[in-house]
C-alpha cells in the first residue's frame, strides 16, 4: 500500500514502515524527508534536457522551462503529468520564486518537485518563468516537437495588435518563424547593443585594412547591417515565403485586410539554451552512479 502511495522502491517502503511501526502516513512522511536527501544528491547534476511549457488564462499567457537529466525522463508520464499541472498554475504568478512557492496537491510546486526527484531518480529543475499580460492585445503561443498539448521542447509567444479575424492564422506563422530562425530583438532598436559593438569589432578585424576610410567604413557597415537584419523579427526573411521580409509580410497582410497588425513583443524558449553542460569521462560517470 505504501509502495503505491508514494511510488517508492520496495525496499524503502519496508525501512519506512519498520522505523515507524506501520504507521502509513508517518511512513510518507519518512520517505518524503528521504526524498529530500536523494534530491540534495542530485541536484549537483547537470540538466539540460526536459520541456517547455506553455500557460493560458484569460488575462496572462507564460512560459516555463523545466530540466531534467535526459531526454528519456522527458517523455515519462508523470514527468509530462507535473508539466502539466504547472501549465495551470503558472499564469497566476509574477516570478520564478513564486511558481515554486505555490500550493499543489497539499505541498508546495517545490516539496512536489523533490518529490519528483526522489521517484524518478535524476535531478529535475523548474529553470526559467516568463509571463506575458495581454492587455487589449491578442497572444498566439507555438509549441514546436509536442509532448503534450502544453509542452514541448520550443515554445513561443507572440502579443500583437490587429482588428481582423484573419489574423490568428498570420500570428501563428510568424511564431512558427520565431522557433525556426530565433530572432534575438523585435527590431534593431531594441538590439542588445553589446551584441552590435562586438559584431562590429569582429568585423573590423577580419576586414583588409588598405582601403580608403570610406571604403572601408562601407564595407563594414554593410556586413554590419546584415548581421543586424539576420538577428532581428521585423528584418529576416519570412521562412513561409523567403521573397519576403516578416515587416513585408505584414505589410502586405494589412493592405490586404485593411488591418493594422502590429507585434508587440514575442518570447522564445528552447530547452537546454545556454546550459553549459560539463563533460565527464565514462570512469567519472560510473562513479556518479554508484554514489
């Protein structure tokens, strides 16, 4: 009976019940304190694997990245059945701090983490949130490779602006670019500047230096701009119809549909982005196993 409760091995489940004289429930509590100690262990682990996952509400769309050790534990029910409980929850909070915080099934999103953790066996991590409010905006989401309806490993979300009935079918295209070329800003002001400047010193570097300053402020403002254009939404090539940019697109689109569609902000998650992860020889990887 307890094994079942708490999905514990049978092994545990008989150290519990013998150091609390059968008691079931004082049992649970013995294993999930347990729990947290095999949680401790491993969350030293790398994560790089896992799901995105997408929250809807009447108010708020959000995205949220949660990691595991492999992409087998990935695609495991009860990993995709937390996912998808936090789906529910993560519109109606601001951070991180609070997603983990919250109540879920009598425990915290945290307390069922470790929980998680201890049954499954690998280090899982709720990694990254972001929630989108849409005002008098309309928001589209893209879940690219599905685990489920909620999850999969790219998500986005687009907010934008248009009067027409025509225009979900528009904004869903243009999320499906965004997972495809992932545009780092929506345009070239909001650009990370710090990104432009050491483009530019690249450029400057790798550019032959017997020109005339004209020349050679041309060439490097060209190879400048392209870069430029290839990072941001409104500049790329539109993946559905490369004779186009995606600012030509919906140019097009409004003409055509006296609209004013209009983006106002887009958020792209991908598992495992910018997760460094660590290389091990196959000795150390035993070893790991074994601890």
């Amino acid at each position: 009976e307890l094994r079942e409760i708490t999905g514990a091995g049978m092994q545990d489940c008989k150290s519990a019940l013998k150091e609390n004289n059968d008691d079931i429930e004082k049992s649970i509590e013995y294993l999930r304190k347990k729990g947290i100690l095999k949680a401790a262990k491993k969350s030293s682990r790398d994560a790089a694997e896992g799901l995105i996952i997408v929250g809807n509400d009447n108010d708020h769309s959000s995205l949220t990245e949660i990691n595991s050790e492999t992409d087998f534990v990935a695609k495991n029910e009860e990993f995709i059945s937390f996912c998808k409980k936090i789906s529910k929850i993560s519109t109606k909070v601001n951070s991180l701090e609070e997603l983990k915080s919250s109540p879920l099934e009598s425990l915290t999103v945290e307390e069922n983490l470790v929980n998680l953790v201890a049954k499954i066996g690998e280090n899982i991590k709720i990694r990254r949130f972001k929630k989108i409010k849409k005002d008098d905006c309309k928001i589209q989401d893209y879940i690219h490779n599905k685990a489920s309806d909620e999850c999969g490993k790219i998500a986005v979300l687009l907010k934008y602006k248009s009067s027409s009935n025509q225009s979900d079918n528009l904004a869903k295209n243009i999320c499906m670019h965004i997972a495809a070329l992932s545009p780092m800003s929506l345009d070239k002001n909001t650009l990370d500047n710090a990104f432009v400047e050491n483009e530019k010193k690249i450029i400057e570097e790798q550019t032959e230096k017997n020109k005339k300053p004209e020349i050679l402020n041309k060439i490097i403002n060209e190879k400048l701009n392209k870069i430029i254009s290839d990072n941001v939404l409104l500049d790329q090539k539109f993946v559905i119809d490369p004779d186009k940019s995606v600012h030509e697109t919906i140019q097009d689109f409004n003409k055509k549909n006296n609209d004013n569609f209009k983006i106002e902000e887009f958020v792209r998650f991908k598992v495992g982005d910018g997760v460094e992860v660590k290389k091990s020889d196959f000795s150390d990887e035993v070893k790991n196993l074994i601890q």
